[in-house]
C-alpha cells in the first residue's frame, strides 16, 4: 500500500469556465493497435498520454513498431497486418489495462513463439475467459492451459477459422478482440453482441473494412472479413467523456456555477451519464455537434442544480454508462429520494468491486444504501453537507474511486485524506492538474 495522499478540507468555489480534457482513452488505444498494422505512417492528435496509453504503446514497440509520442500528438509507422517483429521470450506488460491486455491478444494470433501477456496486481485478477475462450476456438492455445487470469501465454496458430460468437455482458473489448482478431483470420467472423459503445465499429467503417452492422433490439449482429490491407490514417481525438463526467458531477453538486466542456467525444454509445443525470433533472445540453471520422463530437453545458430527484435507472442504460456509475451514485446520494440501480454485477468485474465499494463509501458518508450482488439502491440526501474527517485507502488504487471522493469533498465537505492518489494517472493524469489551475482547488 503506498503512503501517498491528497488532503482535501475546502468546497470548491462558484465557478464558471470553459474547460478542453484530455483525449479518449478507448479511442487512443483503439487507434494505436490499428495503425500499428496499417500500411504507412499514421498520426493522431490529442492521444491521451495515461499510464494505460503508454502500456498500449510499449507493448508495440516491443513488437517492432516504431512510434514517436511529443506532447499530445503521436505518430506510427505502421508494420501491416500480421507485420509485427515476433520472437522468442516475448514478455508484453499491459499494466493496469484491460484494455490492452485483452486487446494485444487478437494481434498475436498468428505468431509462431509464445508470447507472455503480464499486468500489474489489479489487472491479474481480473477475468481473460471472456477473450480466451472465443480465441481458442479461432484456434489460438494459451498456457498454462486452463487458466483464466495474468499472466498466461499465447501461443498462434497458421490454421485459424472464423466463429460465431454470442457476447451477452454488453463488453465492448470481447467484442473488439473478435472484430481484431477478423484481421488474421479467413472467412467471416460472425458477432452477436449485446449493445455496447462502438468505437471499433466506426474506425473499421471509416477504413473501408469489411464490415457489417444489424441492430435488433438491444443486439448487434456484426459480420467482419479480412481486408485485403490496412491503409494508414490521421485521427483527432475528442475529448473523453469518462474524465468530463468529473466536472460535470463538481458543476452539479457546486452552487451558482456553470461548465462548457468543449470537443467532448458524444458517442451516442457513450452517452448513458446525461441520459441518466438528465431523467434526474440535471438539465444537460450539447451544442456545435459534428462528426469527426465517424465520431459525434461536441460541447457539453452543465449548471448546479439544487433540484436532483431520484431515478429507477433503466438497465438498457448501463452498458453507455458503465464506468460512471460511482460519480452517478453520488449525485443519487445528494438527491430526493430513493434511487435504484440493477443488473450491475460487471462494476464488480472492473479495477476494483466498484458496486461494493461505491456503496461502502456512500455509506460512511452517512448515506443508506441497500446492496446486492447486482443492484443498489441509494436514499438521497439533498441537504447532506459533511463536516466529519474522512480517509480513503485499500481501494485498489481505482483512478475512478480516487476522482468520485475527491469530487465528494470539493462539493458535500469534510476533510478528505485520500491515499494512492497517482492511481489517477492510469487514465486521467490532469485530472489534479486541472482542478489546481481551472478551480483553484488547494491539495495539502
């Protein structure tokens, strides 16, 4: 356990600005792992430079593709589809990224060496099953055979075949490793997979892949092909809508202020938070919407708001807004009324069990709650208003734990001792930055 800490004792002050945050963290690495196998040189701009994006690019690095990273901008010369430098005694570190660690694997099914996949503690006790599975029947081997968690080693093969495959969670990286894993693999890769945000979707359109999407319902059914070659591209990033929903929570729940969030990535798989926050009557809006290679970018325009109400939040929300659940469990605890969350048994399966530990929070705050194994429910307090210490550590250095208590205390009080507070860097290293230099929030 590091001994590292923030103190946070003041509210914030009434503000009203004009903010940009860093760039989409799904985006940037989906953008790294697709052109590291185009052909050509491809840049980016705005790539978000988190603990997690760097993991994304010295694995590729690792792999033979050459990278150069200034500031915010990144350019990739691209190796092609099935390029990569492979050899013997490979060892890839995807740190505390899932993403990366479940999304370098379709990248290597072909290689003829074992490659060992690693991770930091957090990540090695998460579940791979979920990309192990429908890879092995692709015809990829992972060793030791069996085992489930990190580090493994895969193992590629020459005779892959296509598969048929159900994703029923609603997980955009299983997802995305089959559709990745289409590169290498002859024939049709046919998905069937519960709604879930698109990014991957999107980028192989705008590539001109082979490429296919029904909706029905809440399922997509996706057919995915071998292109005959990748071709190089250039990317700006949108802001990320992840890191926004920080502000958008310490505008809500601050008095007399008001917040434009500019270039923000608007997804409409990514849009759960305002839906939720609006249907409790936050009162967000967007403005200067534009497409941006297939992306819907634009403004976000919040202001407090003293009239939150409780919500009976509808399930087919949750997939759009799973990794904002804590920040919208705490504008629950400040607002009139019970409020109910279900079928979130996957918050359990991220950095950290964030549905217990969201809970587990609220509560020492004072706040009532009732937890299962898949649902919550959170009785509002609108007049909540802290004057007690509070100390936060064993949360698993969860970056979105460590942001959701620091919003607490800059907008309900107390005083806040908050360990571990680099965890933040994994996806969101201004975070601290921004709320000292647009905020004036003092951290002892």
């Amino acid at each position: 356990m590091g001994s590292k800490f923030v103190l946070v004792k003041n509210k914030v002050k009434k503000f009203k600005k004009i903010l940009q945050v860093d760039g989409d963290k799904s985006i940037s690495i989906r953008w790294l792992l697709l052109a590291s196998q185009a052909i050509g040189i491809s840049k980016a701009k705005n790539i978000l430079r988190s603990e997690d994006v760097l993991s994304a690019i010295e694995c590729l690095k690792k792999l033979g593709v050459k990278i150069k990273l200034s500031n915010q901008n990144c350019v990739i010369y691209g190796r092609g589809i099935n390029g990569f430098k492979l050899k013997k005694n490979l060892i890839l570190n995807a740190g505390n990224s899932g993403t990366v660690g479940r999304l370098i694997l379709p990248l290597l099914i072909k290689s003829p060496f074992k490659i060992k996949i690693i991770g930091d503690k957090s990540l090695s006790r998460r579940d791979f099953s979920r990309v192990i599975d429908p890879l092995n029947k692709i015809g990829v081997k992972f060793f030791p055979k069996g085992k489930k968690r990190l580090p493994i080693s895969i193992l590629g093969s020459n005779y892959l075949r296509p598969i048929n495959y159900y994703e029923k969670r609603g997980s955009a990286q299983c997802k995305t490793c089959v559709m990745l894993a289409s590169l290498n693999t002859p024939g049709e890769m046919r998905i069937f997979a519960k709604r879930s945000r698109n990014h991957t979707e999107l980028m192989f359109k705008n590539l001109k892949m082979p490429i296919s999407v029904k909706k029905k319902g809440e399922i997509d059914f996706i057919k995915t092909s071998r292109p005959d070659k990748l071709s190089s591209f250039n990317l700006d990033i949108p802001g990320d809508i992840s890191s926004s929903a920080f502000f958008i929570a310490l505008t809500i729940l601050s008095k007399n202020s008001y917040l434009v969030l500019k270039n923000i990535n608007l997804n409409p798989s990514r849009l759960g938070i305002i839906k939720i926050l609006n249907k409790m009557g936050a009162g967000i809006k967007t403005k200067n919407i534009k497409l941006n290679k297939g992306e819907k970018c634009g403004d976000i325009i919040v202001k407090s708001n003293k009239k939150l109400k409780a919500i009976n939040c509808p399930s087919y929300l949750n997939s759009s807004a799973i990794d904002e659940f804590l920040i919208i469990f705490l504008i629950a605890a400040r607002s009139k009324g019970i409020s109910y969350f279900k079928n979130l048994s996957e918050l359990n399966k991220k950095e950290s069990p964030r549905l217990k530990l969201g809970s587990k929070i609220l509560n020492m705050i004072g706040i009532k709650t009732k937890l299962t194994k898949n649902s919550i429910k959170i009785y509002g307090n609108p007049n909540i208003n802290l004057n007690k210490n509070y100390e936060i550590r064993n949360y698993l250095k969860d970056h979105r734990i460590m942001a959701m208590c620091t919003i607490a205390a800059l907008t309900l009080g107390g005083k806040w001792k908050i360990y571990d507070p680099e965890s933040i860097n994994t996806s969101f290293p201004s975070f601290i930055k921004i709320l000292k230099t647009s905020f004036d929030v003092k951290f002892k």
